[in-house]
C-alpha cells in the first residue's frame, strides 16, 4: 500500500488540532488516496472495443475465411485484455470452376523461378504434404527429392487435401456449427447449435410383428423432420425403405440392393449388410419429407430395432399417423359383414329350415387365357402378384369386390395387408373368383384423380388362376423373364 503524505496522516489523526471532519467526510478523502496510491501497480485486465464488421472471404469461390478484429483499452500498468483481438469465422462460396488452381498450389507458384534457397538454381514448386506443420508452405521442388519452407501459408488455405480444417494464424482449426473457427459449439441432436437436446424427442423402439405371411411389412413411419435415424436387425430378412411417392429407395419389388450410401428425402442414407446377416440403415437427416420403413419377410421377425429424433411439435403428428399403419397405405376400405345378395335377402327363410335349390349363375363363360404368354404378360405389368383366399364378394351395378386374406406376396409396388378388397369391373367379372378358394392373382394399382380412392384392380381376362405348386413355380419362373 502506497504512504500518505505527512500532512494529511497529521490530518487524519485523532489529535490533530484543527477543526473536526465528519466521518464520511474522512472515509472518502481516504479511500481518494488510497486509490491514488495504487495507481502505479497492476490494477487487472484492460476492456475491449467493440467489434468491428467482418471483413470480404478470403476467398473468391470455395471455402475461405472472414475475420473481424477489436483494439484493447488500458490504462498505464494495466495487464493486456483477456481473449483475442481477432475473430475468424467460415465463408462458403459457389464450387471453384473445374480445373482451377487451389490455394496452396498458387502460394507455391509464386516462388517459381526464384533462385530457392541457392542463388545460383530456380525450381518449380508444387505442394509437400508430407511435412511435420500442415500450416507451413511447405513446397516440394518439381523433379527432384527435397521440399523447402516458405513461412506460414496465407490464412483460409486448406490444412491438407479433402480436409474440413483451414489454416488460421499457423494453427489448423475446423469451424463449429456457430461458423466461427476454433469455436467448440456443435449441433444438439435436435440440429440447435449449442442446444441441450430439449426441444426435441428420441423415438426408440422394437418391432416384434412375426407377420402371417412372407412380404412387406410396415415397420414404422419416419416423418419429415426426423434426425439421427439408424435402424437394425439380424436375420434373413431385408429392411425396405420407401420414398413419399410410393417408389422404394432400397430393396424393394423383391430385389436386394447393395450395401452403399442412397439419396432418399433430402439425406444420405448409408445401407450396410455385414456377415452374420446383421443389417443396418443410419440416416443423419433431418428428411425433407416422410420415409416408410418396411422389413422384407423371409423367416420369423427375430425384433428389428429403430430410433431417430423428431422435433417436439412433430411428434404428435406422428403418433396419429402410425396408427394408421395396421392397415394398407391405400385408401382404407370399411369393413363392414358381408350383406347378402339382393335377390335372396327378401325375406327371411321359413321354417323347418330347408336346402336351398343351386339357381344357374347368369354370368357368360369367360374367355380361355391360359399360357405362358398371358402370364408372362400380366406378371411383368402389374403393380401386384399374390397368393390369396377369397373370403367375400359383393356385386354392385357396375363392379365387384371381392374381400382377400393375402398369404403370399411375389410382387407389389406398395405395402399389402393382410385383409384386402380387391375390385374388378363389372357384375359379372372375368375370370371370376369363388369364395373360399386360394388363386394367384395379378392386379394393378388405381388412383382417382382427386386421391380419395386408391384401390386394387383385377382387370377385365387377367390373371387369376387356382393356387397350386406347380402354379407357384410359373409365376416365379415369369418373375425371371421380365424386362430390366
């Protein structure tokens, strides 16, 4: 602590004879110079000023760097500001133009032709990448074996080629999800940079359906928005997932696709199948819009496990959307009981009861379209081949539907349940269906076109043959034949 001067200690003191100061009075002349005494030692850090505007990219396409600096206030014997008075942050521009120079390339350009280091030689210099400092200008010279050093490389260069870090002062710092370099702040799974993974949820989950029949099966909708998705099993069956507009993106219409990374909904989804028969499905996202995630049946569902994470205000959306996933994606189809036909439900029947009398069907015979060709025809051109029982059959004016138990899917271009109605044109349809028989039908997709009805057609001399196993093995041998 510094001393008082003779004076004003005489001052202060309780004996001194002048006339007396009041007590605050007294403190504040005190602590006055008390602090005039301090001035000549460290009194902590200086302020900064304001930062200033950010300056153009360092770049002129590609990736470069913007900074903004600040200049330190401080009184004499004051200690220098605390941080930086330097900010960098990340710039991207458009793609560099095919067959232009990259940055470190045209740094070490610059020093061709100049007699380096010996006066009397000159080199042409290309990048060394193989140096101790990445963020050194380190240059090979062009035909012979030595690289020399040129100082530190202008900031913004790539730190090493195909990296994500950018020289910045010597050091190689990657950017954070705030832009600014060096920075440690990263994305939340919710995708908020700096976030607590609050304002969003984690679905988890286990798909145990052992499914009645080998096919598609939905497993789970993954809505618009869905981040962090991975889904796995392990067993002979194959995971399907299918785009918004109906087309799949992997595995679909009974085709395996090769392990690799696949466009879907605005993310790369990365397909793996490794020995063991483990098979997985990672996505980062968030998708542009919904995935359906199906499972490829071929023997029992062992458990297949998914998860993603969906921003909080989409996941009541998604809870009503999946429940509807029990049933077809086609326009649901009430399922009421089977009314009888209108010409024997007039009255009830008398009693004791009686054996009804077979009336004549006054349907016409159908063509004969049996063959090879015809079902090579059918097989490749519809959206749908299946094995199923007929349960029930309404005639209408001026079409039939029947209600199928499907049992077995070759083919189909969107999910089949396992109770479908099927329809086909007129009262009388050909070829005709009989209740509570097995067949192997061929049908196609029909949309209206406002989209309130989706429904599944068996057109006018299609395929719908009796089930047997030696039907089983044409259809599957059709299945070959088709054009790619």
């Amino acid at each position: 602590m510094g001393k008082l001067s003779r004076g004003a200690a005489e001052w202060l003191a309780p004996g001194h004879t002048g006339r007396p100061r009041p007590l605050w009075d007294r403190l504040l002349l005190l602590w006055t110079l008390l602090n005039c005494g301090l001035r000549g030692t460290a009194q902590g850090p200086g302020e900064w000023t304001p930062w200033g505007s950010w300056s153009h990219c360092s770049s002129s396409c590609g990736r470069g760097l913007s900074v903004r600096s600040r200049r330190c206030i401080r009184f004499p014997g004051e200690e220098l500001c605390w941080g930086d008075p330097h900010e960098y942050r990340l710039c991207q521009l458009p793609d560099c133009p095919p067959g232009a120079m990259p940055f470190r390339d045209l740094q070490c350009a610059l020093y061709n032709g100049h007699p380096v280091p010996s006066p009397q030689k000159t080199y042409q210099w290309v990048p060394f990448y193989g140096a101790p400092n990445q963020c050194d200008l380190n240059c090979l010279a062009v035909g012979h074996a030595f690289y020399h050093s040129f100082g530190r490389v202008l900031d913004g260069t790539p730190c090493s080629q195909g990296g994500q870090g950018l020289c910045v002062a010597g050091r190689c710092l990657n950017a954070g999800c705030d832009g600014l370099m060096g920075s440690d702040a990263r994305e939340d799974h919710c995708g908020r940079c700096g976030g607590a993974n609050d304002s969003c949820l984690l679905v988890q989950r286990v798909f145990r359906d052992a499914g009645t029949f080998a096919g598609y099966w939905n497993v789970t909708l993954i809505p618009k928005g869905a981040r962090h998705i991975r889904a796995a099993h392990r067993s002979r069956n194959h995971l399907a997932l299918m785009a918004g507009d109906g087309h799949y993106v992997l595995n679909g219409n009974w085709a395996v696709s090769p392990p690799g990374t696949y466009e879907a909904a605005g993310t790369h989804v990365v397909y793996t199948r490794a020995a063991g028969a483990e098979e997985t499905l990672r996505a980062a996202g968030p998708t542009s819009q919904d995935l359906l995630l199906q499972v490829l049946l071929q023997e029992p569902n062992p458990g297949i496990e998914f998860e993603f994470w969906l921003p909080r205000e989409r996941y009541g959306p998604f809870q009503e959307q999946t429940q509807a996933l029990a049933w077809s994606l086609r326009q649901p189809q009430p399922r009421e009981v089977e009314p009888q036909p209108p010409e024997t439900a007039a009255a009830p029947a008398p009693d004791p009861p009686r054996t009804p009398t077979p009336t004549p069907d006054p349907c016409p015979p159908c063509l004969d379209t049996r063959g090879r060709a015809h079902r090579l025809l059918h097989y490749c051109g519809s959206d749908f081949v299946f094995r199923a029982r007929v349960l029930g059959r309404l005639r209408q004016a001026q079409e039939t539907r029947y209600e199928v138990r499907v049992q077995l899917v070759y083919k189909n271009r969107s999910p089949l349940q396992a109770l479908e109605y099927m329809w086909a044109p007129g009262r009388c349809p050909c070829p005709p269906l009989a209740l509570h028989r097995e067949y192997l039908l061929a049908a196609q997709r029909i949309v209206s076109p406002d989209g309130t009805q989706d429904r599944l057609l068996l057109p006018h001399a299609g395929y719908a043959r009796p089930w047997s196993p030696a039907e089983d093995s044409r259809v599957r041998l059709a299945a070959r034949r088709c054009p790619a």
